[in-house]
C-alpha cells in the first residue's frame, strides 16, 4: 500500500513529466492505429475526396480532443481563466503559458498522425486522383471527359479491372505521392526549424517573466490537488461524525459485534480540529462558495506572524 502511495505522490508532483510520457503514448498510438487502419478509397469521383480528406484530418481531430482531455491542467486553466476576481487577481500570463503548455501537448499526436498520412500516401492519392490535369498523362488522351473522371477516380484502386493494365495509373499515382511525401517531409522540417528556434532562442527573452509564469502555474495546479485532498479528508471525517451520530442509538449492539469505535471523547480533539469548526451542510456550502468567489490573496505573511 506504501508503494502505491509513493507511485502516486511522484505521479502528482510530476504532473509535467507524465504529462509528456502521456502525449508521447498517444503520438505512438496514433502511429500504431494507421498502420493496423485497413485504408480502402471508394475509388469513386464524388465521394473520393471526402474520405481522403476525412481519414487524414478527423483522426487527429479526436486525439486532439484526446490530449485536452488527459491533460488535467486544461481544466486548470479553464477554472483559472473563468473564475471570478474575487481577492486574488488573476494574472493573464499565467494562463497563456498554461493554455500554450497545453496546446503544445495536445497536438503532438494530430501532428504524427498527419505526417504518417502524408509520407505514405493514400489519402491524399485517393482525394486528389480526381483533380489531376489529365492532359500530363498520355493514357487519358482519347477518353471523354466522363470517362477520364471515372479513370481518375479509380488510381488509387489497382486491383479494378479498368486500371490494372492501364500504364497512365502508375504515373498519377507516382505524381500525388511525390506531392505527398514531398509536403510530409516539409512540414515535418518546418515543425524541426520551429522547435530549434523556439529552443535556442528562449534566453533572449525576459526569463524572469517566464519563470514566474511557470512558477504560478504549477502553483495553481499544486493548490488545486491539495484543495481536494484537503476536501477528501474533510467530507471522510465529516461522514464519520454524520454516521457515528446516525447509529449512536444502536452503539451497545456495535460493541456486541466487535466493532472498534471510538469512546465517547476519544480522538474528538483530533477530528475536530480537522472540521475546523464545521458541523453542518449550509457551513460546508458556504465554504466552498467562499473558496470559488473570494480566494485568499498570496499572501502569508500573517500566518506565518501567527
């Protein structure tokens, strides 16, 4: 039991690391789910499109989603940013370097999953076949105009009987990959250059301004979880006087049963000073309506002279 406790008070105090270990799954489970994704264009000219476009844009769609919502500091944030004034004035860098931290994350998988796409292939060969200027290819030179859409649109489908000997489906499919892998391979060194620039150069900018915006988000997610630990504690003890109080009629049949309860008196110092003088529902509903309008500034200067 102690080592579970360990585990995950080291999970809780390193929310960022798991954080990154959590968007680096889903990167690796989106590249496992395309791979075992069983790709079939429906190789017809108005419905070609839809799905290549839709097989490489909703998938990252809903790991996006995925990441906003494994990220526990997304709902942080949204708290942070929606709560009232009350005593505590809110710090608008706080919540840009948390909602930046967060968007960062969360398209790490998207990110992948589109590059996958694009450095294979299909899709875009599947929702483009259609849009090739047929007069590139010598194959489409004596066809109708029908005709050459309906032959479009079957250049990602290889086994069809009208394309399989047809030598002009090779050269569209060669042309959209080339076009694929060569808009794959550059948005992956445009995100590279990116990532180098905004690595080296980070310390021209006012660190000091950065570290307290990191300083305070961690600070507010760190309240958060002690808040409702705090409040766990609180409900558990407040349960046990409502439960003790609700069977104090049958407390001599308990005692027959061998039930370890405490002795009238005994740990009640303890426990109460643990409720901190509150006894009822309307006490416990005030105090989390104070906590959510009116939290205490950051300041304890005048606990710490107490």
């Amino acid at each position: 039991m102690d080592r579970f406790r360990m585990i995950f008070q080291y999970f809780q105090s390193n929310s960022e690391s798991v954080m990154n270990g959590i968007c680096g799954l889903l990167a690796l489970v989106s590249v496992k789910m395309y791979t075992c994704f069983d790709f079939s264009c429906p190789c017809l000219p108005q419905y070609n499109m839809a799905y290549g476009l839709g097989i490489m844009f909703v998938p990252p769609v809903a790991l996006f989603l995925c990441g906003l919502i494994l990220n526990r500091q997304s709902l942080v944030m949204l708290e942070e940013w929606r709560r009232p004034q009350g005593r505590r004035k809110k710090d608008l860098a706080v919540i840009r370097y948390m909602c930046s931290s967060i968007m960062q994350r969360a398209m790490v998988a998207p990110v992948v999953w589109i590059i996958v796409t694009l450095l294979d292939g299909k899709c875009l060969i599947c929702a483009f076949s259609g849009s090739v200027d047929p007069e590139k290819f010598v194959g489409f030179a004596n066809a109708s105009p029908v005709q050459v859409q309906q032959l479009l649109a079957k250049v990602p489908c290889k086994d069809d009987e009208l394309m399989r000997n047809n030598t002009s489906r090779k050269a569209v499919s060669r042309y959209l990959r080339c076009w694929s892998q060569a808009l794959g391979w550059s948005i992956l060194l445009i995100l590279i250059i990116a990532a180098f620039l905004a690595r080296w150069l980070r310390p021209c900018f006012n660190q000091a301004t950065l570290l307290q915006a990191r300083h305070w988000s961690n600070y507010i997610d760190i309240e958060q979880k002690i808040f409702e630990e705090t409040c766990c504690e609180h409900s558990r003890l407040f349960a046990h006087k409502c439960i003790l109080h609700f069977f104090e009629s049958m407390r001599q049949e308990i005692k027959l049963h061998n039930f370890s309860l405490p002795r009238e008196g005994e740990g009640a110092e303890g426990e109460e000073d643990l409720l901190r003088g509150i006894t009822d529902q309307d006490q416990v509903n005030k105090l989390l309506k104070m906590w959510y309008y009116e939290k205490p500034p950051l300041d304890v200067s005048q606990v710490t002279q107490r």
